[in-house]
C-alpha cells in the first residue's frame, strides 16, 4: 500500500496575491529580508509535507518529526531569540518570529503551531528566567536539538487563569517542590523533553520547569482533533514530581506575569497564522474564479464573487496591519501591546474561517473532498477550513478578546 503523500495529488501552486495587493510600510529592511527567508524554506521544506500532516492521524502517525527538523536546519528556531544563546539576535524579534508564523501557516498551520508553542511559548518563558536556565534549556531549544511545551490549560481552567481556578498545585518539600495535576490541550508534549507548568503556591502562581523525564510525569493519549493534526496535544499529568528549587521560573509567586506576557506574544503569532492561512485561501480561490468556467464564463466574472474577494483582500491587510503593529509594538518594550494584541488575534483569526468558508464555497463539491476518487488529487483549501477553526479558541477565545477589548474602551469598574 502507497503512503498517503506518495497517493495524493497535491494542488499546484498559485501565484501570491498579496505580492500586489499589499505593500508592507510598516515592516523594517530585516522583517521584510526575513519574509523572503522563511518563505523559501516554507516552499521548499513544509509544502512538501503539508497534505501528509494535513489529512493524517495524530494517533497514529505522531509528531512530525521531519518538518521540525527541517526548520531546525535551516536555523528558523534562531529567529526569536538573541545571540547568547545561539539566536539571529534580530533588531525586531516579534516582528520576525510573527512573520516566519504567518508563512509557515501559508502551507501548514499545523507546522505553525509547532513552531508557536516551541518557540513563543516555551521558548520565550524560558527566556524570562535565570542565566543557568536559559543556558541549559534555552540554548538546546533554539538549536532544535530538544522540543518545547508549555502548559497553563486544565481540564476545568483555560481562559480562567486565577488562582481559585488552577487546580495543578505545587506543595513545598523540604528544599524543593512537589507537584500534582493534570495539563490539557498541551502541545508538543508527547516529543518534549520539558514543559513549562503553570501551578498553584499557596493563593499565588508559580511556573515550573517540568522535565518530562521526571518520575512522576506522563502523558497521556494524542487527541484527535478536526483540524491541526499535525499539532500533537495530549494531557500532562503530574503525579507527585518532586523538582529541586532551580526548577522555578521567574520569582515565587510571579507566574500569572510570565503566563500572560508570553500568552500575549502568543496572541500576535496566532494573529499571524490566522492572516496566512486566510492568505492561502484567498490565493486559491482568487485563481479558481479565474479558471472555473460556470454559464459560459469565469466564476470570477459574477459580481458576487468580486465583490466578496475585494472585501476579504482589505480585510486580510488590515489583519496583517494589526498583527504587525503589535509585534512592533511588543518589540519597543511594552510587554502587554494592548489593545493591538487583542485586535490582530480577533482579527487574524477570524479573517482565517472566513475566508476558509468562502473557499469551500467557491470550490464547491471539490472544496468538501480530502481526496477525489477519479484521481486522487486534493482539494487546496478543505484543511484550511479545518484548520483555522482552532485560532478562535485558543491562546484566548475571540470572546475573551472583545472582553480585553471593552475593558479597554469602558474600564474594568463596567466591563469587569
């Protein structure tokens, strides 16, 4: 029997309608060089691989190893982080990092998502802590050679990150620490040597380096989601690990900080993931309505479908604007880039099903079909449309984010 890559016909390429319809005036010379970088590796390393990860089995196809790896080699782990522990050491770090998340997710939002949480997450709480920890966890992850996880979400507490809400506690035993609960949703986990835990200390949280070779720690089976299959999550479960006091990252009690810092960098790459798979749909689609003949001509001929691409083309820019605005933003110094944070990921995410939705609908019976019997080929956008579903829930539900956002237009004494 023929592997499922080796049988489908992938779609061909398209051209890229934002090359024309979207010029970057808010970009440095490094971001816009950086794009071109991390396109020609996302072209030549994860296209390949995109329907195999797309259309697979968390359970039992796994980790996708050989797209980690692939990015590993062309050193895009570097991207965020500074050069003393092996990084570019990029003038515009989040910047960089949300557009290398954007072209990934042009071909595999799953391959994204990897690259989020190794990276953004786990990478980026790391670097909040002590020189020791940073040399000996850090330095690893931006070379590839370990992955990351981090892990605040629980089975009863996501978006709800207060303290009476975190029910995995970390108990002090003599000179170090014990931990018990249960992790859900955790991405990477099932290949992580660490992850980051977000954890109970009394009325206060704390996070924990957690390695995942610690007795005491296990995982629990992939789950098997609609979209993002190749973005393996599974529960990590804590049973009594004892960990020594280094474990703690950042000061005692100052974990809710560390979350949300790196939860708002996260927020900004999801934007971005959400602005390149809408981009990809729209690629498709735009050259489908061009070639698709219906009643004598061009789908693209109708007024409805003009009309409806001229929206979902400004629209996609001015996700684009909003992600990047914030990433800038977060790159001058402000730890929380609000409300642009909240914008691009309300934004980026939703622009994604949209314009996913729209695709199917263009492409019809085929835009429905994994694979077509007649010949085995691929519809180009149904796996977008499974796949961008995901970024209005996580890393903060889009209803958290108009929340964010009426906290900011009428205060916390009436928006709570």
């Amino acid at each position: 029997m023929t592997s499922l890559d080796e049988r489908t016909v992938a779609a061909p390429p398209v051209s890229r309608q934002s090359d024309t319809m979207y010029h970057d005036l808010l970009s440095p010379p490094e971001i816009v060089a950086l794009r071109r970088r991390v396109r020609d590796v996302a072209g030549r390393d994860i296209a390949p691989l995109a329907c195999r990860i797309a259309r697979g089995d968390e359970r039992l196809d796994g980790f996708p190893r050989d797209a980690f790896d692939a990015l590993a080699s062309a050193g895009i782990y570097r991207i965020p982080f500074g050069t003393d522990v092996g990084g570019d050491g990029l003038a515009h770090r989040a910047t960089a990092t949300a557009t290398a998340v954007e072209e990934l997710a042009y071909y595999s939002n799953s391959v994204a998502a990897i690259f989020d949480v190794h990276a953004i997450l786990a990478g980026n709480a790391i670097d909040q802590g002590s020189a020791d920890q940073r040399r000996r966890w850090l330095t690893p992850v931006v070379a590839g050679e370990i992955v990351g996880a981090f892990a605040t979400s629980e089975p009863a507490a996501s978006s709800d990150l207060s303290p009476q809400a975190v029910q995995t506690v970390a108990v002090r035993s003599g000179d170090g620490w014990i931990l018990n609960g249960r992790k859900r949703w955790i991405t990477n986990s099932v290949v992580a040597a660490f992850v980051v835990v977000l954890a109970r200390t009394d009325e206060r949280l704390t996070t924990f380096i957690v390695p995942t070779d610690t007795p005491g720690v296990s995982i629990g089976q992939a789950d098997r989601k609609l979209g993002n299959r190749g973005q393996i999550t599974a529960d990590v479960i804590l049973d009594d690990v004892r960990l020594a006091d280094d474990a703690v990252l950042g000061e005692m009690g100052g974990g809710l900080k560390v979350a949300l810092q790196t939860l708002t960098y996260g927020r900004i790459g999801i934007a971005a993931a959400g602005v390149g798979m809408a981009q990809a749909a729209f690629d498709h689609t735009a050259a489908h309505l061009a070639q698709r003949h219906a009643f004598g001509e061009p789908l693209g001929a109708k007024q409805h479908w003009q009309f409806l691409m001229a929206d979902r083309a400004t629209e996609i820019a001015i996700a684009r604007d909003l992600y990047l605005k914030a990433a800038l933003r977060l790159d001058s110094g402000v730890p929380f880039p609000e409300p642009e944070a909240a914008m691009a990921k309300l934004r980026g995410s939703e622009i994604a099903v949209q314009m996913g939705r729209d695709a199917v609908q263009a492409f019809g019976g085929f835009g429905f079909t994994q694979q077509l019997g007649a010949d085995d080929s691929s519809s180009p956008v149904e796996a977008i449309y499974r796949d961008s579903k995901i970024g209005e829930i996580y890393e903060g539900a889009s209803e958290i984010q108009r929340w964010v956002l009426a906290r900011q237009i009428f205060g916390r004494e009436i928006a709570g």
